[in-house]
C-alpha cells in the first residue's frame, strides 16, 4: 500500500465520465495528489474498474458509479452515491461530455436534445447535486471546450454552443459561491487524442496544421490544469477559463 501523500491528501474528489480519456487521466492526476476520487461512467464498466483499480494502487480509495449524464435523476443520485462512498465531497469535476456534428438545418432533433441534455443540463444538474456537500476551500471544474471562443470549421456549431453555455455557467457559479470560499473554473481543451478524436483520426493532420504547436495534446496536459485549478495554490482564482489548446485560438 503506498501511503497516501500531497496537497489534496483528505479531499474527496468526483469525475463525471472517468472511465476513459481526459476523464480518466484527471482522476489518476488528483489521485497523484493525495485525493480519494469517484468517478461516473455509461457504458465503459471495464475501463471503469481498471481506473480504479489504478487509484487503489496509489493508496487512495476509489469508487466507479454507473450513470447516465442523460438522466437528470441518475446525476443527482451520483451525488448521493459519491458521498456514501468517500463520507463527502471536496472537489467536483464534470467532464462527461458527447460530441455530434452536423449543419444546423440539417440536424436532427434527437442530436440537438443530446448535446443540451449532457453538455449543458447535466452540468447544471450535477453541480447543483453538489453545492449542498462542499465546504468552504471547495472546488468546481467544467471540462469545456477551446470550439466555445473559436468555430473554426462548419459542422460543429450546436456543439460549441452547448460548450460556450459552460463559460456562463462558470461565470454565475463563481459568483453565488464565493462567498462561501468556494471556486468555479472551466478547463477548455483543444484538440487532445482520446477515443472520441483520436491523433490519427480522419481529421488530426487539419488540426495540428492549425494549431502553433503543432501537436495533439494529451489527456495528462488537461489533467494537469484541472488538479492545479483543484490545489491549494489556485485559492485565488475563480471564475476563470484555462484554454489548454496548443494555441489554436491565439
């Protein structure tokens, strides 16, 4: 058993969609830092376990829960599950998010309501689920995206409206908690190669020829930004939005 050690040692920390990707190297970055971590998953319940399994292995407790960011019902009773599980919450990161792309007259309704009901309802619902658990020195972090300040190709409007509704929703949060020592910030990533865009993906050359850098980020490079925004050294910012994109919207 390693004995648990950092600046987050005794938080209590929730990921929404920490099976895989972005999600999963954030659990793994908080739990490098001393946090117990859940994290909610749809589908992946083997991926889940493996992150897990993971966390465990750096001597922090950890627990998968099973819920549909779809379903109002299901983010509140995430909540719920995730306190009975670690005895409260310190520290929540909402980053389940789906993509669809499609011009606007021609999308379909059943897109549209999938994108607002999981990028832009579930991330109310399940901070409003939190807010009662978090203490003073709490923290909230949106996983949005760098699309929300920058369209830089047709197809992905709905979808960056859903992200740019995050800005807002970081913006008002940090007003209504503060006072209570509490801080909201949004994480915007950039191209980062996970399942759902991929580095060798159909578009990844498109990309890295618009970005300065050059280069797909890594999950681990957004993971980075959130468990600083989730350390004691980020006391001072709130309402903030940290584009962690390789410069694409320089």
């Amino acid at each position: 058993m390693v004995e648990p050690s950092g600046e987050l040692v005794g938080k209590r920390a929730l990921v929404t969609g920490g099976s895989r990707g972005i999600g999963a190297a954030i659990a793994l970055a908080l739990a490098d830092k001393g946090a117990d971590v859940a994290i909610s998953y749809e589908r992946s319940a083997e991926r889940a376990t493996e992150v897990v399994r993971a966390i465990e292995a750096k001597g922090r407790r950890a627990v998968a829960i099973q819920a549909d960011s779809a379903d109002p019902a299901a983010m509140t009773a995430l909540v719920g599950r995730t306190v009975e599980a670690l005895g409260g919450l310190d520290i929540l990161v909402n980053n389940a998010g789906i993509a669809r792309q499609g011009m606007v007259a021609e999308m379909s309704l059943a897109d549209i309501d999938a994108l607002l009901n999981v990028n832009v309802r579930a991330a109310v619902l399940v901070a409003q689920a939190a807010i009662p658990h978090l203490k003073d020195g709490g923290r909230i972090v949106f996983i949005g995206s760098c699309l929300a300040d920058r369209i830089t190709a047709p197809g992905v409007t709905v979808y960056s409206m859903t992200k740019s509704a995050q800005i807002a929703l970081t913006h008002g949060l940090a007003r209504e908690l503060g006072p209570r020592d509490i801080t909201v910030n949004l994480v915007q990533p950039g191209a980062t190669n996970t399942d759902m865009n991929p580095a060798d993906g159909a578009h990844a050359e498109i990309l890295r020829s618009q970005t300065p850098l050059g280069r797909y980020g890594q999950p681990e490079d957004v993971a980075a930004a959130v468990a600083f925004l989730a350390s004691p050294a980020a006391r001072q910012i709130s309402g903030a939005t940290l584009t962690v994109d390789g410069g694409l919207n320089a």
